[in-house]
C-alpha cells in the first residue's frame, strides 16, 4: 500500500506492506449538498437559533468581523463576498465594517498575507486588521477568574460577527465558536489564564461536558457579547461542506455534530506505529501547530510504540515561549513539572509533546536540521520512508508484525478506541 501525506507544499509517500497496515484514519464518507459559498449562503438564510443576521444589525453601527490568522485554514476569502452581501443588504456601509484578524499569541501579518486572508473584494471594500493585543478594553473577569481583556476594535464594536473553521481542539474539544473571542482577541494574560487549566482531565478533544476551559471561552464571550457566528467544517482537501450560522453556542454544537460524523474514527485497538501528518501547508507551518496532529495521534499509538510526526516546520519551532520552553529542558519530565509549577502560554504545548513522550516515542519528519530535533527529544528524519522502515525494524521482529495506523489529516482526525463492549457487538454483527 502506497499512501501519501501533506508536507508543506508538497507531499511525501509511504510504502506499507498490507498485511501489517490496521487502518488508514480518512475521513467517514458523509453524504452533504451545497458546499463552498452556496453552503455559506444557504447558512446565512437558515440560521440556527437566531434571526437573519440583516434583521440583527442596523445602518450606522460600527460592525466587527473576527477571523481567523494564517495559521488556520478557514478561507475568509471564499467566506467573505456572501458575508458582506448579507450586511450591504441590511443598509450597513463599507467604511462601517472591520475584518479583524484573531492573532492569539501569534505574529503578525504582512500585507500581502492579509490580502490572500481576507480575498481581493473584502481588502479593497473594507478595513481589514490585526487585532492588536497591545490594545484593549478591560471588560470583566469570568467566574474561573479569567480577564475579559479584548482588542479594541471589536470591544468598542456595536455588533460583534465571529468566522471561525471547526475541527478538534486538544483541550477546548472543538475549535471554533467563542475561540473566536479568547484566545482570539484576548490578551496573552488572558489566554493563559485560560489555557492553564489544560491539565484538567474534562479538557480534552471531543469534549465540550463540564469541560473548563470551553466554559470558560463561552464566559468569556457572553461578556464581550457575540452577535452572530459563521462557521465551517472542511473536508480533507480544505473544501466548505458544511456551514452553520446563528447563536454563538447553538449554531457552534450544531457544527461540531456534523464534525463528529465526518472526521471521529473507531478503533479496535491502538497501533504499534502511528504515521501522522497535519495534512500540510499551512498547518505544519512550525511545529508549534504541527503539535496538534501529535496530539490526536496519541489516542492511536499503543504504550511504548512510536508515532511518526510528519509536519515541514519550515518556519522553525513557531512561537518564543515554546521555543525557550524546549531548548531549555534537559528531559521531558522537566517541561510537565515546570507546567504544574509555572503555567505559561506556549510552554504549555511543549509541555503536551512530553506528555506524549511518556507514552511513545517520536520521530519527527520535518525540514528542522536533525542535531536540533534531537535537542527536542525526538528522532529526526527528513522523510516518511525511512523513519517509518526504522520504526518496523525497531518493534517488528521475533516473529512478530508492528500494526500500523496512518492519520494523513492527523489535526482532524480524532481516533477513539472502541469500548470492549462495542467490539463484541461488531465481532457479532461481522461473524469476526
């Protein structure tokens, strides 16, 4: 079996003979209609728990519209000609509109990136910003005692539209939604704030019950105010299949359902090898984002095995506090003490990579120079092929075949081991 994967721009293959190959984690064939800007149209006419958005907002007002940064693979560009219609229809102006980029924690973007961002119309028709974290307006403090610190430009708006791509968030459970908001627009303090209840056994991908730190996003939004959401989900090739529009919460759980169809996958049991990959450009820009598909791997690759962590990472390790975070630690238990001792924002990602360390080794297929991979406690590699042949030869042997499980869109890809319950009612059904 041929299989490739993302990689950058580009891809890489791997080759795996079929007996020892236990599943390759694509997404389930769900049966959908409109896609692309048909199905955001369709969206907008048909939102969920609120009315049409050109009932909502009213000539004058000063709109704000969040989305997402360069590191996400929502296309604002495809998304944002039936949004504007939707608001010009409702008597609102150009010069009333303001796209703002959520940049979190991350850099900023150069002009010619916010044009692609944004689509030719909306640069030209409309402001379109960086959220400057630099300035904010002080809005209140959440019940978990996290700061309601948001940009300004989307503060002092009168309404509030949040676009947002829905997929699997490592301990929000879904991206999405209020993200929008915090981290978003929000102060790194607040973000911390936030992410340091990570450690928390309900924050964890796929949950959104009594999960921590969802609860507090939501908090944190309804402070702020949300007026309408726009969401989607994207299928394997970065396409809209499914579009959502209304309530900031209603219309979110709505999208996250249609997720759980398309991209949760059932597994018997995990695997001895798991090949991932983000899927490429421009999620495995740096390995800060490339972690995310490292993460859901996890829940795939049985005790002592070894995931193979393909991500280009051109850009380096991503993110300042991450880095230090990373090159400081002399093992990985060191990076999970100091997270219960001393939460910071990125520290926490390389804090997640030791924790899977724990679990598994990793071999890591990237662009990086390999003497400074193994500074990061991984195994470098600079293709699928031969870190994968290395892995077999390592656990394979003795008589014995290593299963291998490959997740080629491993950020989306949430694998879930099937309850030794549900696996005898297959085994009945099946006559396995």
């Amino acid at each position: 079996m041929k299989v490739e994967l993302g990689f950058g721009n580009t891809t890489q293959t791997v080759r795996i003979r079929d007996e020892k190959l236990q599943d390759i984690l694509l997404p389930n064939a769900v049966p959908h209609g409109l896609t692309g800007a048909a199905e955001v149209r369709r969206a907008l006419r048909e939102p969920i728990a609120s009315r049409p958005l050109r009932e909502i907002v009213r000539p004058g007002e000063k709109i704000a519209v969040i989305t997402s940064d360069i590191t996400r693979p929502l296309p604002t560009w495809e998304i944002m000609p039936e949004l504007l219609e939707e608001l010009y229809a409702a008597g609102i102006g150009s010069g009333d509109i303001t796209l703002v980029f959520a940049l979190g924690s991350h850099r900023l973007h150069t002009e010619k990136e916010k044009r692609k961002l944004a689509g030719k119309r909306a640069y030209e028709e409309i402001a379109c910003i960086d959220g400057d974290i630099n300035d904010c307006v002080h809005l209140g403090v959440t019940s978990r005692g996290t700061p309601v610190d948001i940009v300004r430009a989307v503060a002092k708006a009168d309404r509030r539209i949040c676009l947002g791509n829905i997929e699997y968030h490592y301990f929000a459970g879904y991206s999405g939604g209020a993200k929008a908001i915090m981290p978003g627009v929000s102060t790194r303090a607040a973000i911390q704030a936030n992410h340091s209840m990570m450690t928390e056994p309900l924050a964890c991908a796929g949950n959104m019950k009594e999960n921590p730190i969802r609860e507090d996003i939501e908090e944190a939004a309804a402070i702020c105010g949300v007026d309408f959401i726009l969401n989607v989900v994207l299928d394997e090739h970065k396409k809209i299949i499914c579009a959502v529009a209304g309530d900031v919460t209603e219309a979110h759980r709505a999208g996250c359902t249609f997720l759980d169809t398309l991209y949760e996958k059932k597994i018997k049991e995990p695997a001895d090898i798991v090949i991932v990959s983000q899927g490429g450009a421009p999620k495995d820009m740096n390995l800060y984002q490339t972690q995310k598909a490292l993460d859901n791997a996890k829940h795939a690759v049985r005790d002592g095995g070894i995931i193979i962590l393909a991500g280009s990472c051109r850009e380096g390790l991503g993110e300042r506090t991450f880095e230090e975070w990373m090159t400081e630690a002399s093992k990985p238990e060191e990076l999970i003490e100091r997270v219960r001792r001393d939460f910071k924002l990125g520290g926490h990602k390389a804090a997640a990579i030791a924790m899977v360390l724990e679990k598994a080794e990793i071999y890591l297929v990237s662009e990086l120079e390999p003497a400074f991979v193994e500074t990061l406690f991984m195994t470098p590699f600079d293709n699928v092929q031969a870190a994968y042949e290395t892995a077999d030869a390592k656990l394979g042997g003795r008589g014995r075949e290593a299963t291998v499980l490959v997740m080629p869109y491993g950020g989306s890809t949430l694998p879930r081991v099937l309850s030794p319950v549900l696996q005898e009612k297959l085994s009945e059904h099946t006559g396995a």
